[in-house]
C-alpha cells in the first residue's frame, strides 16, 4: 500500500529492461523518492507565482480562447471525417 502510493510503480522499475532487473527494488523505491520531491521543488521555483487578479486575467484573455478553439477544432474533426458515433 504506501510503497504504491508514495511512488508509482511501488517497489519495481517503471521501465522494464534488462538493465532494471539488476538494480535491487529498494534502490529504485530510494531513487523514486528523491525524484519526486526533486522535481516538485524545481517546477514550484522554475514557475513564477501568480497573484489572484493575475489569474483570472489570465484564464479570461488565454485559457478561455485556447479552451473554445480547442473545442471548435475537435468538434470540426470529429463531423469532417465523421468520427461521431
């Protein structure tokens, strides 16, 4: 149970190859560990951090758009080659 939820994959490689069979499964839970926390300090300082106003102008003048378009053009696919079920 918490070797699956703190990594996923739990105790195994995530990728199977020859090579990962070789490696002890403690190791690749100790590498998993240190990965994860390693990769969320980087993205939280990588990232700048928005203010709420920021935010929401941000969702209203790009994600909004970018949203509608995105349906606009799955939908025009989907009729187009007739795809719907």
């Amino acid at each position: 149970g918490p070797c699956t939820s703190l990594s996923p994959g739990g105790w195994p490689p995530i990728l199977d190859l020859p090579i990962s069979k070789k490696i002890p499964g403690s190791i690749w839970f100790s590498i998993k560990v240190i990965l994860f926390p390693f990769l969320y300090i980087w993205v939280r300082a990588a990232f700048p951090r928005y203010r709420y106003d920021q935010l929401m102008g941000l969702g209203r003048k790009v994600f909004l758009p970018l949203s509608l378009a995105r349906v606009v053009v799955v939908s025009g696919v989907l009729v187009t080659f007739q795809w719907l079920p």
